[in-house]
C-alpha cells in the first residue's frame, strides 16, 4: 500500500514516529521541523529560553528544540525522553503528526505504544556513534531494536536519517 493510500484515512495526514537510539538528535530533529515549519508561537520560545533546564549547545540555536517535545519536568530535568510526545505541524502540501519516542532501552514500550499508531518511521542514527570497525558496520543496539520493532508493527515507509555529522 503506497503512503498516499495509507494516510487517506487520516484525511491526508501522515502519522510518522523516530526511532533509533538515545542521543541520536529525535527530539532536536522534531523541534527543528516544528521551528521550521512555524509551528511554535513566540511565547513558547520565549519561555523555553527562560526555562532553568535549557540545554543550549554550541549550535547557532538560541534555545534546546528539544524541549519542544519534551514536556514532563523530569525529562527535562534528566535531559531525556520519557513518555511518547505528539505534536503537529504542516506544510503547504501535507500535515503530519510526528511522534517523538524516548530512544533508553528501558522506555522501548513507549516506542511501541507510538509506532502502533504511525505511517511511517524515521530511524534516526548518530553518525558518531556508528561503529565502523565492526564487520559489517554496526548500529547501536537500541538503533537495531527499533529498527526491528517498526518492521514487526508492519511499518513499510522507513527513512533512515544520518545525524550530527558535522
């Protein structure tokens, strides 16, 4: 079934979740999609920049996108993904409603709860964290475990994105 007729039953909107492993940017790719696509108003980012737990990189960004997604103040204060976040956002062309999953090995059932309800899946991978002398090159574990999940939930639309290459 091709995307276009998958996501028909949603009026048009695709449902994608990221997967992959802890640190591998999820949460900061979702925030930069919503930032990009307009999706937060002024006050939220005002707010985030003002937040005590902003985790402000050496990046050329005023605040953590991060934090866009991650609500519940102890993932914030921890500096990770807990509990699934859905926002929403659109372009000219589509709307979507992106699933942000905690990448720790311990919250994977929250990842299932996600990708249960999604059209298709980012994998996101740290290219930093590729290990290029295993035979063949390999993937952290988690990254291999989502990887696996996604495909067990019947998700056929899989982008695999290569992150922090810089």
């Amino acid at each position: 079934m091709s995307l276009d007729q998958q996501t028909n039953t949603h009026q048009g909107v695709v449902r994608f979740i990221t997967a992959g492993s802890v640190d591998d940017g999820k949460s900061t790719l979702i925030g930069r999609l919503l930032y990009d696509t307009k999706a937060v108003l002024a006050d939220q980012l005002l707010a985030l920049s003002k937040t005590k737990h902003a985790r402000v990189t050496a990046s050329d960004a005023a605040v953590d996108l991060a934090l866009l997604t991650d609500g519940l103040e102890a993932e914030r204060e921890q500096g990770i993904t807990i509990d699934v976040a859905y926002r929403y956002f659109a372009t000219s062309k589509r709307k979507f409603i992106v699933a942000d999953a905690p990448g720790h090995e311990q919250y994977t059932r929250n990842l299932v709860t996600g990708a249960s309800q999604a059209d298709v899946a980012v994998l996101l991978v740290d290219a930093t964290r590729v290990d290029l002398t295993a035979k063949p090159a390999g993937l952290l574990a988690q990254t291999k475990r989502h990887s696996a999940i996604v495909r067990l939930l019947g998700l056929r639309h899989v982008a695999v994105a290569v992150n922090k290459m810089d």
